[in-house]
C-alpha cells in the first residue's frame, strides 16, 4: 500500500474556511481511529459573532 501526502493547498474542511491555519494535528492510536485537531483563523465577515 502506498501512501500519497496530501499539501495545505488540498486541504479543505467543510463548512468551515479558514484565512490561515495556525495548528493542524493528526493522531492515530493502535486500534482506535484517527484524531484530527485544527486551529485556525476565519475571516470576520464569515465569523458568527453573538
């Protein structure tokens, strides 16, 4: 099995869009499922602000 990175500009996370990424975190333990953690900025007009 080969495996093919993926870059930052293939990077999409629905429904969110981000203007930058400051985090992005990938972990996998045996026998679990991966964990993907992101932080990142959103733009201010998408932002939902209460």
């Amino acid at each position: 099995m080969s495996s093919n990175p993926i870059t930052y500009g293939q990077l999409e996370v629905t429904p969110y869009q981000f203007s930058r990424l400051s985090e992005l975190r990938i972990e996998q333990k045996l026998n679990e499922h991966a964990r993907l953690t992101l932080t990142g900025i959103v733009p201010e007009q998408l932002q939902d602000i209460s």
